[in-house]
C-alpha cells in the first residue's frame, strides 16, 4: 500500500473512531433518559391507583399520610389535590 492511501486509512480510522465514540455517548445518554421516563411512568401509574382509591372513599373515611416512620390524619380533599398535582407534573396538560 502507498503512503497515501496509508494516511487516508488512518484518517479514516480516526474519523471512524470519533464517530463511534460520539455515538456511544449518547447511546448512554438515551439510556439514562429511558430510565428516567420509566421512573416518571411508574409514579404517574401509582398516583392514578391512590386518585382512583381517593375517589371511592365515602365523606366520613378518614385518610392517613405517612411521614417518616408516623401515620398522621390527612384531609381527604388535601390528599386528592396533592394528587392532582403530581399528576400534573408528570402529564401536564396539551
């Protein structure tokens, strides 16, 4: 092989090769996306099952938050705007 085409490989190579590393950082960045949307999904998917189970509670049913390792009385309507907002965050409005 001629001296040319030599320097053509290896620049090619080294263009190959920064490419390739471009490539696989950002394959690790939407990997780490991809984590943090199923993150986000599962808290949407937890907050609709307590806004459903909010919903079935009659005016009497009393509620309970814990904080730390305490149960402490919480508003029922509290709880469902608290809700709400989660909500919110997560699939904000179009």
């Amino acid at each position: 092989m001629s001296a040319i085409n030599k320097e053509y490989a290896n620049g090619l190579a080294g263009a190959v090769d920064a490419d390739l590393t471009v490539f696989r950082g950002m394959q690790t960045k939407l990997q780490g996306m991809r984590e943090q949307q199923q993150a986000l999904m599962q808290q949407a998917n937890e907050n609709e099952m307590v806004k459903t189970e909010l919903g079935l509670l009659d005016d009497k049913a009393q509620v309970f938050k814990l904080v730390g390792p305490v149960l402490m009385k919480h508003e029922t309507d509290e709880a469902m705007s608290t809700v709400d907002m989660r909500l919110e965050k997560v699939r904000p409005s179009k």
